[in-house]
C-alpha cells in the first residue's frame, strides 16, 4: 500500500485588466520634440502596449518645435503594425510652429 499524497491546489487570485490599459488612452506633448523624445515615447507606447492598452491618442497642441526625428517617430508609432491603435492629434503646420 502506497503512502497518500498530500496535494496543494494553487490558483492564481482573479484578475482585472491591467492599471494602464484605460482605453483610450491620451498623452499630450509639449515643447519640443527630436529623437530622445522619440525614444522615450516609444518605449513608453512599447511598455502601454504589453499591459493591454489598445488605443493611444497623441495630443500636439502643446509641441512648440517638431524635429525631422520627431515626425520620422510618430509616423512610425501610427503606421506600427502591433495591436495599439496610435493616432496623432492637433498638430499646427507652420514656419516656426509644430511639425
């Protein structure tokens, strides 16, 4: 006769969806924005997207100077192709204005 086994039933608590996943959800810019910029809200965007964020809106109306890296960037986070759907408003065309 074999000894009986005393087994321990695990389960993980009931989870919600993650804290940053409020969708959607809205960064608003300001100043300027070049490459360092750039990397950092694309790891931001990277980190939002792992948590389950699956819209992100980019408010401009605070940019005053968008660089040729700042505009390469946001095209880059709109047209990627994860499941975060990026969109980019209030941006101002100008001589001296944002983008």
């Amino acid at each position: 006769m074999t000894p009986a086994r005393n087994t321990l039933a695990c389960s993980q608590p009931e989870r919600g969806p993650p804290v940053d996943t409020h969708t959607p959800r809205t960064i608003i810019l300001a100043g300027q924005i070049d490459a360092p910029e750039m990397t950092s809200l694309a790891n931001y965007c990277e980190h939002l997207q792992r948590g389950g964020q699956l819209e992100l809106r980019l408010d401009m109306t605070g940019v005053t100077d968008c660089h040729r890296a700042g505009l390469d960037g946001l095209l880059a986070l709109a047209a990627s192709p994860g499941t975060m759907v990026v969109s980019v408003d209030g941006a101002r065309w100008g001589t001296s204005s944002t983008c």
